[in-house]
C-alpha cells in the first residue's frame, strides 16, 4: 500500500507541474507526455531540477572520480543510474539481465571511461524515450509505473 501511496503522490506531483507547463503551451496533458517529461527532465532537460546532463557538464574524469571516502563519486552515481536504468530497458526488452548480485557492483566505475560512461548514459536514456514515444496507449499504461520509478530513481541519484 506505501508504494502505491507514493506512486499516486509522484504522478499526480508530475501531472500538477505538467499541466502548469501545458497551459503556458495550451495543450492537453496526455500520459505520454507525462512520462517523456519525467525522462527527459532527468535526463537533459532543465525545468524544476538539474538534469543529469546539467550535473555532470564540465566535469573532468578526476573531479568524476573524486568521493570523500564516505560517499559515491559522481561517475559512480552516474554507473548506477547506467545500471538500472539498462537492467530496466533489457527486461522490457523480454530479456534476462543478470541482477546486481553484491549491490555494491552497480556503483562499479572506472574513472578512465568516463566520457564513454556520459555517452552510455544518454543512450540508455535516449532509448527508454524513444520507447515512450512511439508505445501505444495499453502499453504506456502499462510501463508507466516503471518508467516514473527510474525517473524517480534518477531524480534522487542527481542530488546525492
């Protein structure tokens, strides 16, 4: 029952911002749209938070790379995200990804590949809209508590 809770508090939060921005652009909200604004806005579109994009611009590998021995880098952050968000798209896909195992393994980064790290990212991403965007209206019915989950989860991955 929380998990639903907080399904319903997410979306109708995304629903209230989509709107506000649909009417300055006169146009109906549709579910479609909702969850490709989530995406996006995680992804590399700024709006009421940094995206992704924003966060990591400029970075160096090292400054990536860097953690106060406490806490995950951002390059580590960013693998996480890479993680889930393509362990997501292969079940989707029908597919079966093999699962973390020892949790920590999704944080596995190496600071070397961090431009081919960024560009990961943006496929992934790129790919779960693309699915967005061309589903039909059962089958967004259908991912759209997935696709608010990992919007979410980026959401959160962003402000550690």
């Amino acid at each position: 029952m929380p998990k639903n809770r907080m399904l319903w508090s997410v979306l109708f939060l995304a629903m209230s911002s989509f709107a506000q921005e649909n009417v300055k652009q006169k146009q109906p909200a549709t579910l479609k749209g909702i969850l490709l604004m989530e995406l996006r806005e995680t992804h590399n579109e700024k709006n009421w938070f940094v995206s992704e994009k924003e966060a990591v611009a400029g970075l160096t590998r090292e400054q990536a790379a860097w953690s106060d021995g406490k806490n995950h880098s951002v390059g580590q952050l960013v693998q996480h995200m890479i993680f889930w968000n393509s362990f997501n798209l292969a079940y989707f896909k029908g597919e079966h990804p093999p699962g973390p195992g020892n949790n920590d393994n999704t944080f596995n980064y190496d600071a070397q590949q961090w431009d081919a790290t960024q560009k990961r990212f943006d496929s992934v991403m790129d790919e779960w809209e693309h699915i967005v965007e061309k589903a039909d209206d059962a089958t967004l019915a259908k991912i759209a508590p997935l696709i608010t989950h990992i919007s979410e989860h980026n959401a959160c991955e962003e402000r550690l």
